[in-house]
C-alpha cells in the first residue's frame, strides 16, 4: 500500500472519545471540515505540514499515534485567528490544546515545553529571580521579587504533573 | 485607582524597560500599583503539559490579589490571557471552582471571584480613558508615525475578553497612540502573531511569522511599533537583528512599549524611559523630539 493509505484496522475508534472527554476537546465532532482553520493559520501559511482542518479529520478517523507523535501538535501558536473564526465553534486552539495534554500522558512532550516546566517547578517562575537580580532591581529603584517554588511544587505534586516533568528529565 | 501589579516571569528578566516606564505613567496618571510578593508564574507555560494546573497556578495568583481586595494590573499579554481565562472560568464554573479550591487548601489559599484581572493598555482604555490621556499630553507626539501591534492574546479568545475589542478589527491601541497626538498607521498584518508561542518549538518557523509583520512595516516607513506584550516585543525587538541576518533584509525599525511613548508625551523626560534597554534604538525619534520640544539631552531627573 502506498504512501498516504490510511489502514482501517490500525485506526484507534475511541480516540476520539478520549479527546472529547479532554478539556478543550469537547466539539471536535462539530468540525463539518470547511478549511476556515486551515484558511486562517499563520503557521500554516509558512509550514505546509501543519494543517489544522487534517489534524482535526486524523483525529476523528483515529489516527492517534499518527497526531500524537506528529510535531505538528506542538506548532500550534495559539493565535486564536481559527478559534475566532471557525462557523462550528470547534474550539480549535483549545482542542489542539487537548490534543498537547493527551499527548504529554501518552510521555510525548516537545522538549521545549518540558524544560520551561522545569523552570517553573524549581523558580517558581520561568526565569529565576536570585540575589543579584535583585540587587540590579534595587539599583533600579524596583522592589525586590521573589523566586519561591513551595507553592508551585505543592500544586505540580497535587495534580500530577511533576511525574510528567520528571520522567521527561530522565529521557533528556 | 489602585491595582496589585502582576509583572509575570519575562518582564522583570528581559523587558525592564517595560516595567519602568510603567512605573512612571502609573504615577503621572494616578494609578497606584501595589507589589506583591507571593506572585508566581501565571500558568500559561503548563496549559500545554495540563490545563487544569495551569487554571490552578492562575487562580493562585488571583487569589493573592483579591486577599488584599485588588483588581489586577498584567504587562504581559500572555499572563493576561491566562488570568483572563481562568478568571471567567471560575466565576462561570462552580464545579471547577471547587476542584480548583480543593488544590488551592493544600497551599492555605482560595479561589473567590471578586476581582477584575485586566491589562495594562485595557485599564488605560477603559478606567482611564481616553479623554483624560488626552488632557494629560505635554508634548504631543504628531510628528510620528506609530503601527500597533496588538498581540493576540490581548484580546482573543473573545468568548473570554467578553468581546471589549472586536477580534478581527481591533481599535483600542490605535485610540490609545492617537492620544499621544501620533497618527495610527494602518497595515493589513496588524492582528498577526508574532510567532512567540512556537519560539521554543520551532524557531525558524516562529522568526518567519515575526518577519512577515516587520516586511510590511518596513514598507510603511514608520517611526515605531508600539507593543503591549513582552514577549512580542522579544520577537520583533530581540530578535529583528537575527531575523535581518538570516534572511538578508533591513529594517532598523523601533518596538516600543505603548508605556514608553505614552511617557514621552506625558512629558517624562526620555532619558527616565529607558530606551537604552531597546535593543533597535529609537535614537532618530527621540533626536527629533528632543528638538521640537528642547528637551535638553541629559536634563537631570526632577
């Protein structure tokens, strides 16, 4: 079979109940395929492999291993022009938002997005605020800020999330 | 008007100038920013790991704000959008507000729904306005051609900015430039994004989204971009340079914090704005304002 054949038999039909069961998924089974996302990407518009209306159609088709270990699913900027635009409000940015979350249980995580978590969970901020920062922001006349991750660790542990990250510091 | 002043992670690392010059309006207008400390990351990192964090983290925050009774002040369209979100979530879903106050205990905090989050340049539009910007211009700043970039998470998803701005046409940072006295340029990339959300995934895609707005306004001849949003500012600022060598063009064209040229028509002195922390210098425009309007090149701060 050649390149592009989509094999009935390897097609996960519960997918897409996973997704709509996911925040941000919910109307994926509205999508009628007009292109209106696909029309409106500015990612598309440079990068011809992300696709969003294809995305959406190899979701409901069940094509999951293909979308999750695609990295297109990461290229979604999150402009909104689709969400803002789509006639079937599929929620589109949210949904490919789903479509990161799932991924990440699956352990598939651009790197990228990984590392930034990290950051998070040990600043409690994405860039850290340590003693010389401060000093700098004295200097400035600015009031001192602080870099305290109990709170962030507290929730990351709570929801899960810290697994996640921590297996993805392994794979590095 | 006073506000807890939410400066997010890129701003107080990259983007100072930004937090001074707010600084400095806030005073000139009124606006009483208060600092506090146990603000953390907003959330918007996490949402692509686990949505649910990221509405914890931002509820977090917000909680930290409404224990002292503030409405919020956010610099970053990215925070906004965040805080937004889970702001309008939460005063809408009382089941979620309960899942999300559940984790909130574990941390002595708690969700309440009885704040306003709100971005800078909204606070300005709407609990300022913009008649009384107007009455506040010392030097109005006519001579120059300004293009807005609004950033998209300023005013999209619609659904939860309660539509204050219209998603494909929006007009509220051009209103707040003609306050200046600057003429708004109109160009058809104006609502483009500016590629930030994709920087760490693919970096040559994200530079070419940046590249196509400084194509067109490079075509426009203007003075400066205004922006809103550090991280936009990061793309069209940091990184134009990059952007010029790897794809051989020349624009030399200023990104501005609205704050910055709000500041100089306010008639705070240029050298209190921190343009030296812009990486493309405004140096011809603020040449040319400092000859209209005298102002002494290194006028000792009042």
């Amino acid at each position: 079979m050649g390149e592009g054949t989509i094999i009935v038999k390897e097609l996960d039909s519960g997918f897409k109940y996973r997704v709509t069961e996911e925040p941000g998924g919910e109307h994926l089974m509205r999508c009628y395929a007009c292109g209106t996302c696909t029309a409106s990407c500015p990612v598309r518009a440079i990068e011809e492999s992300f696709n969003p209306r294809k995305i959406i159609r190899m979701t409901i088709l069940g094509m999951k291993d293909e979308v999750l270990n695609s990295d297109f699913v990461w290229l979604c900027s999150t402009c909104y022009a689709c969400q803002e635009r789509c006639p079937q409000d599929v929620v589109i940015t949210e949904l490919m938002n789903a479509l990161k979350n799932i991924a990440v249980k699956e352990g598939i995580v651009h790197p990228g997005i990984a590392s930034q978590a990290q950051e998070i969970l040990k600043f409690g901020r994405v860039y850290e605020i340590d003693d010389f920062a401060n000093k700098k922001r004295e200097k400035l006349g600015l009031p001192s800020l602080k870099s305290d991750s109990k709170e962030v660790e507290t929730i990351f542990k709570s929801t899960g999330i810290d697994k996640y990250i921590a297996k993805l510091e392994e794979e590095k | 008007m006073k506000y807890a002043f939410f400066l997010g992670c890129t701003i107080p690392a990259r983007a100072m100038n930004y937090e001074i010059s707010t600084r400095k309006i806030a005073t000139k207008l009124g606006i009483e920013l208060v600092d506090l400390l146990d603000f953390s990351c907003c959330g918007l990192p996490v949402k692509s790991v686990d949505f649910f964090t990221s509405v914890v983290m931002a509820a977090k925050n917000i909680a930290v704000a409404e224990e002292k009774g503030l409405d919020m002040c956010i610099l970053c369209n990215g925070c906004a959008v965040t805080l937004v979100e889970a702001n309008h979530l939460l005063k809408h879903d009382e089941e979620m507000k309960k899942r999300v106050n559940k984790e909130l205990e574990k941390i002595g905090r708690e969700f309440k729904g009885t704040i306003e989050t709100k971005h800078l340049a909204k606070i300005l539009y709407e609990d300022v306005g913009v008649d009384k910007i107007k009455k506040e211009i010392k030097h109005p700043l006519e001579d120059f051609k300004f293009a807005a970039h609004y950033g998209c998470h300023y005013f999209k998803p619609s659904v939860v900015y309660e539509r204050f701005d219209d998603p494909e046409f929006p007009v509220s940072l051009d209103k707040l430039i003609e306050a200046t006295g600057a003429p708004p340029v109109q160009y058809s990339t104006k609502t483009d994004c500016c590629g930030g959300g994709i920087l760490a995934v693919s970096q040559d895609i994200a530079l070419k989204m940046t590249k196509t707005k400084l194509d067109e306004l490079h075509e426009k001849q203007i003075d400066a971009m205004i922006s809103i949003c550090p991280f936009c500012s990061v793309m069209y600022d940091a990184n134009q340079k990059s952007i010029e060598k790897d794809f051989e063009g020349d624009y030399n064209i200023p990104i501005l914090y609205y704050p910055q040229a709000l500041g100089l028509a306010l008639g705070i002195p240029p050298d209190e704005l921190e343009f030296k922390r812009n990486r493309i210098k405004p140096k011809e425009m603020i040449q040319r304002f400092n000859e209209k309007y005298a102002v002494p090149a290194e006028k000792p701060k009042e």
